[in-house]
C-alpha cells in the first residue's frame, strides 16, 4: 500500500458523526477514521492552523 499521498493544498476538512475525518485536497480526497476525540481535534486544529507557504 501506498501511503506517500499527495492531496496539495487542503481546501476543506469535514468531520462525519462516526468519527471520519475527510480532507479534501486540490488533486484528491483522504479519508480516515480516528476513535480518540482528543486526537480528532488536535487534527483538525493543526490541519487549520497550517500555512501551505
């Protein structure tokens, strides 16, 4: 499996009710479920917060 994945610059991030998380990037979409609420939105706040520059 191939996990270097390329999804450019993060355009949004979407949190599904069972704990998904999708990133949506500009070549293409990561989904992912992670069950600690604690990381979930330590994720989404580092995944806000980065600068793409």
């Amino acid at each position: 499996m191939d996990t270097d994945t390329e999804i450019g610059e993060v355009q949004s991030i979407e949190q599904l009710d069972d704990g998904t998380i999708i990133l949506e990037g500009e070549s293409e979409a990561l989904g992912f479920r992670i069950t600690d609420e604690d990381l979930q939105e330590s994720l989404i706040k580092a995944v806000q917060n980065t600068d793409p520059y």
